[in-house]
C-alpha cells in the first residue's frame, strides 16, 4: 500500500474512532445537558451537518478542483477537529446548531480533497483491497470506540468523553501533516 493510502488510513482511523466514541451519546447529551435540548433537536443537529456538508462539499470541490487539495484537506480537519471541544463547552442546543454547521463546513473542505488524494494514490490492480482495508479499518475503530465512549459517558461523564476525542481527533490531524505537497498537488 502506497505510503500516501497509509497516511489518509491511519489519520481517518483516529479521526473517526475519536468520533466513534460520542457516535452513541450525543443525542442523550443534547436532550439531558443543554438548553432546548430534545431529541427533535438532535435530529436537527445531524441534518446541519449532513445539509451543510453535501451542499459545500460539491461547490467545494467544483471552486478548488484545479488546486492544492492539501489545504484544504487540512483546513477541513482542522475544523473537524474543533467540534468535540466545541461541544465541551455548549450549554444551549444553539451551540450545538452553530457547531454542526462548522463541522459541515470542515466536512465540505476535507472530504472531497481526501477522497481525491486517496483515489489519486490507489493501485489500480488493488484497488478493491485498498479500499476495503481503509473502510474496515475505520468501520473496527469507530465500532470499538462506541461501545468504549458510551462506556466512558456513564463512568466520567460526556466532558471527559469530548475531551478524548478532540485529542484522538488531533492525533489524525497530526499524521495529515505528514503528506507530502507534491503528492497532494498532483490529484
């Protein structure tokens, strides 16, 4: 496997195992622990997401297509990375919107540059093993951590679960750096 496919494997497995761990019990901390919280909110909260993501990540993607995708994968993540803090910190299920809606928008950066790096870096002949190997790989890290975060949530509490998934999140950002520039200018 190419060392680029390594790097976006490894980063995105820390990325989405941290998320992984408040996957199961972000709806139970909206509802329970912030102003306006129900669980109709927290449906509102994941179409923030999602809406704002799928809206951006084509106009993202048509605007800077003929550039550095690196930026903007970084960038992306960056502001991915800011969200389990973000939530650390939210007392109104207001925050939590303005949250979701810069998660969407880092979302909107880094997943099409990170799909265009990884297909970019694919070895034709094994394509269908690269691909499964990163998919199987995020899909064992984030299932893991979501028994573990919900686990945490009722032993330490939702504070201290964030916390280790903005620094888990960190972790992936900080092998992202490692991408080489001439690699991520050629997709």
């Amino acid at each position: 496997m190419h060392k680029t496919l390594k790097l976006l494997t490894i980063s995105d497995i820390f990325i989405f195992s941290g998320f992984g761990l408040v996957s199961p019990i972000l709806a139970i901390f909206f509802k329970d622990n912030l102003a306006g919280g129900t669980l109709f909110t927290a449906g509102v909260a994941s179409a923030i997401f999602l809406i704002t993501h799928a809206i951006l990540q084509i106009i993202f993607a048509e605007i800077f297509s003929s550039k550095d995708r690196r930026w903007m994968l970084l960038l992306g993540t960056v502001l991915i990375v800011f969200v389990p803090f973000g939530y650390i910190f939210s007392t109104s299920i207001w925050h939590i919107f303005i949250i979701q809606f810069i998660y969407g928008v880092g979302a909107g950066f880094a997943y099409p540059s990170w799909y265009s790096l990884f297909t970019s870096n694919i070895e034709k002949k094994s394509s269908g093993f690269q691909w499964s190997v990163y998919n199987s790989g995020v899909s064992i890290g984030t299932g893991i951590t979501a028994a573990v975060g919900a686990w945490l949530a009722e032993e330490i509490g939702f504070q201290w679960v964030f916390g280790i998934t903005g620094i888990v999140s960190v972790l992936g950002l900080l092998i992202l750096f490692k991408l080489d520039k001439n690699v991520a200018k050629k997709v």
